[in-house]
C-alpha cells in the first residue's frame, strides 16, 4: 500500500492508538492479522521449486509488454519478441557503461526510455569503493514489486523458520544511508538504495521501525551514529537490518555509551539480525561474543541496487534462496566466459551446481541483459539455492590459482575459529617477486582480537585456502609458482580512514576483499605507515 492511499488524519489517529496501547494484546492481534498472509506468500515461494521454468517465461513475458512502447522496446521491436530465443539473440549484453547514456537522460527527466514513465528515484551504487558512481533507476514497480516485497518474503520465511518470534511486538533497526537531489535534475533523487527504500516506506512501518526518518537519513555518517545510539538506547528492539561492518561500528558505539558488554544487556529481546552487502563470515565471531544469546539468528539476504535477488530460506543452510518472482529475468555467464567475443548465456534452466557464473538480469528497473557485476555459484537445483561467490573484478588470479572471495572469506572465519582471532576488515593483492619469477598473495588485516602468533595464523590461512581452492592448493605446490602468503597487519581504525577519506562513510560501501592489482592495499599501506 502505497502512503498516497494513506488518509494522514487516520494515520495519526492509529499511530496515536498503537503507542498509547502497546501491549502484548495488541501486538498478538497483529501478529494473528498478519499470519495467514505470510501461510499464502510461503506457499507461493515453495512453488519456486516445480515451477521456475513457467515463473521466469512469465517474468518475461511480462517484462517486454511494460517496456515494448519504451524508446528501448522500439529499438529492439519488443512487439514481435515471442520467445526467450527470441530475447536473447536481439538483445546484446549490457554494461553500465552501455545503458549511461539513456540513464543520464532518465535522470534529466525524460520519460519512456528504458522503462515507462519518468523515473525519480535513482540507487547510487559502485557496488565497490570506487571513485565512480553508478545511477541504477529505482521505478515504482521495482521498489514495490522487488524491493519492498523482498523485504515481506524475508520476514515470511523468517517466522517459518522461527514460528515463536515476537516479531511484531517490538522496534525493528534499519541502518541505511542518505539521499539527496540529483546535480542534474532536482527533481530526481539519488542515495544509497536502503535511504531509498526508507524514504518511500509505508508511515504504517514506521510504527515498528527506529531511529525516526530524519536521523537515519542524515548524511554525515558520525553525526548519524551519534544521533541513532541516542535515539534507540532506550527502545526495545529485536531485529537488526543492515551490512555487518556498519552494524558492527553502531553496536560498539552503542555498548560505549551504556557501559554495557553485551548487545543483550541494552536490548535482551534481540531475536534476528537481517544482514548482506558483504559475507557474514569474517564477522561472526565477533556477533556472537557480542550477542551471546541462543534465541539470537543470523538471516541473510541479497538485495543490490539492481534489484532484490536472494533469501537465506532455511536458516542452518547457508545458500540463499533464488528469489524468481520479483520481475527480474535471469540469466548466466560461466564465469571463464565473461568478456569473450561470444560467451555462452544460460538460462536458469540450464545451470548447474558448483559452476561459478556471472549473473546478468533484465528488469522491472529498465535494466535489459545487464551484468551486475556479482558472481554466484549454485548449491542446488529445485530449488535453486547459491553462495554469492565473488565479483567478477575481486579475485586474484595473477598466478592461475583463481581465487574467489567466498574462498578467501571461508579460509579467514576457520583459522580465526583455531586460532581464537576476531578480523575487523581484511583484504589481498599479489605481490609480484620479478627476481624469482614467482609471487605471493599478501594480506592485508586489521584484527580486533590479535592472534598469539601472527606466524601461525599465516601459516593455518595458507592451509585453509589450498583446502578450500584446488587451483591455489596447486600452484602453491613446491611453491612452483606461489610462495607462502604474508600477513600485514593494520593499525586500528586503518580502513575506517581510507574510507572516510574516499568519503565513503556509513551507508552500503565495502572494502573489496581481493584485487587483482596493488593500487588498493598499497593506498592502506601508505595511511598505515603514517
């Protein structure tokens, strides 16, 4: 329900209702209004694993008839596409640097160019700490068919995981960064996706939603953190939405003024913690000293600026969900394909497991065969579950042994796990040794709990990457061509400075775990020595 079709004299009157009479009554009731709706929406995602091939056609079907009158859809005659055969040999592949020139003048605000319509609101994304912004159009349809119904199925699949939470009965925190009118249309908005989504929420979230829309919206990211621990030291909160590493730099704010230890002692109804962006696993040790509550769960989720793609539906497995009904047609690169003249596109039908592929989509956003960027590798088949396994530009493969971040974030949460080290941020580059012909990955690493030996911990990450990567395991073999990797070790508040230097504070920016090239960790060695 869009908030035009809310009546603001009835909304203050509820919203006046609900705070003066906030019980657990109340919040059963709800709860019991709210229940058969999320039976229906978990009985449609169960058809995911019978039906996805007739769910995607439909997607698509559906796609090109919005868009056929589009200048896009009369370029490539949409009105005469039958097929997917149809759709896939007239559409060619799109970059970002392909679509700019027809975003750019979406965002000057001409209207049916990619999609129907002008769009105002605009997803800021570099999808890395690059310099460079990307503009990913937000349509009405996108936020509320993808986006927002993304936001209903997690907390679907979240109660059908968990039939006992409290859910509704009490706040929920969602850590989102800021927006701001566009330099070249004031008219249109562009901000990171979750000020976005927080921007055009329902009022009727707010009512179990803090901080307030003009704290988590403010721009300058301290300030914010500031205002956000006042705000909400007091509530009664029990779920986290958010990127780990920004949740992190709040909870700990948030500990230092209570005086607290435990998140728990601030909040001890915390149940859930909806988190992506960024892998959990270098993080969850530290989650759990910090929130040492058994009736705590970690869900995961894979919503980009482009679109909102996967949920973590079963909370002991860590693949995410295919989420195939949300207006997004997908489809596959082997990842050993990407770039070639003529790479070999899969539809989701034809996928198989434990391939790395990249992921290309078309779009309720005016999005049409776009790689995005993210490399997945799948899990199982109908279902069709997946591991994020990386970016196809954040790995390192300067000595063939391919390695991927969902590698290099496994062999980072097992040897904190032997070796009782917690990592704050880390990332790798090769270092070329031209004297020898060889190289060796080096490592990058801040720890907020340091291990006994720095040697030891080096030599358990080296062993942990040959067992999770058979091409590392295989050119570090009598050291052919890779040499041992070598630990650098991060002051504190290392990465924090690159970023706020880079004005990338707060918000869904990360640091890129793997490169191929030095330019990145040879800036944090600088700001390191100084």
């Amino acid at each position: 329900m869009s908030s035009k079709y809310t009546n603001n004299k009835q909304y203050g009157y509820l919203c006046g209702f609900l705070n003066r009479n906030r019980n657990k009554q109340l919040m059963d009731f709800i709860t019991s209004l709210a229940s058969p709706f999320f039976l229906h929406r978990q009985g449609n995602i169960r058809r995911f694993e019978q039906e996805s091939e007739s769910i995607q056609a439909g997607q698509l079907r559906k796609l090109i008839t919005k868009a056929r009158d589009t200048e896009w859809g009369k370029k490539y005659d949409f009105k005469s596409i039958r097929n997917y055969k149809d759709f896939s040999q007239r559409i060619p592949l799109q970059s970002y640097e392909d679509l700019k020139p027809y975003i750019t003048r979406m965002v000057n605000g001409e209207k049916d160019v990619l999609w129907p319509s002008v769009v105002r609101w605009f997803a800021r994304s570099s999808g890395t700490t690059n310099d460079k912004s990307k503009f990913i159009p937000v349509t009405s349809e996108i936020l509320w068919r993808c986006h927002y119904k993304g936001g209903v199925d997690c907390v679907a699949l979240y109660l059908e995981n968990n039939p006992k939470s409290r859910f509704f009965s009490r706040k929920g925190l969602i850590l989102g960064g800021s927006h701001s009118p566009s330099p070249l249309n004031a008219q249109a908005h562009q901000g990171d996706l979750s000020a976005v989504l927080l921007q055009n929420l329902n009022p009727l979230v707010n009512l179990v939603r803090v901080p307030p829309k003009r704290i988590i919206l403010m721009d300058e990211w301290e300030s914010k953190i500031r205002a956000i621990v006042e705000s909400t030291c007091n509530k009664d909160v029990n779920s986290l939405s958010g990127v780990p590493s920004w949740m992190l730099v709040l909870i700990r704010a948030l500990l230092e003024k209570t005086g607290r230890q435990h998140l728990t002692e601030v909040w001890p109804n915390l149940e859930v913690f909806f988190h992506g962006g960024i892998s959990f696993e270098p993080y969850r040790t530290i989650y759990k000293e910090l929130i040492p509550s058994d009736d705590m769960h970690y869900m995961e989720t894979y919503n980009a600026s482009e679109g909102f793609f996967g949920i973590q539906s079963d909370l002991s497995d860590p693949s995410l969900l295919l989420m195939q009904d949300y207006g997004v047609f997908y489809e596959f690169i082997p990842l050993d394909q990407v770039g070639s003249s003529d790479p070999k596109i899969l539809s989701l039908q034809e996928v198989e497991r434990e391939v790395n592929y990249a992921v290309v989509i078309s779009t309720l956003g005016g999005l049409w065969r776009y790689q995005i960027g993210d490399t997945i590798r799948f899990t199982s088949l109908y279902p069709h579950k997946f591991i994020i396994s990386g970016r196809t530009k954040h790995y390192i493969n300067a000595f063939g042994e391919e390695l991927m971040v969902d590698n290099a974030d496994k062999a980072i949460s097992l040897t904190n796990e032997a070796t009782g080290a917690v990592v704050k941020e880390y990332t790798a580059a090769p270092l070329f040794m031209l004297d020898k012909a060889k190289g060796l990955h080096q490592w990058f690493i801040e720890f907020t709990k340091r291990p006994n030996s720095l040697t030891d911990y080096a030599r358990l990450l080296d062993q942990n990457l040959k067992r999770l990567n058979s091409d590392y395991e295989a050119k570090r073999y009598k050291e052919i061509s890779l040499q041992p990797l070598e630990i650098v070790e991060a002051k504190d508040g290392v990465f924090y400075e690159w970023l706020r230097r880079k004005g990338k504070l707060g918000g869904q920016h990360k640091i890129p775990r793997l490169s191929n090239d030095r330019e990145m960790i040879e800036a944090l060695l600088t700001i390191n020595k100084e």
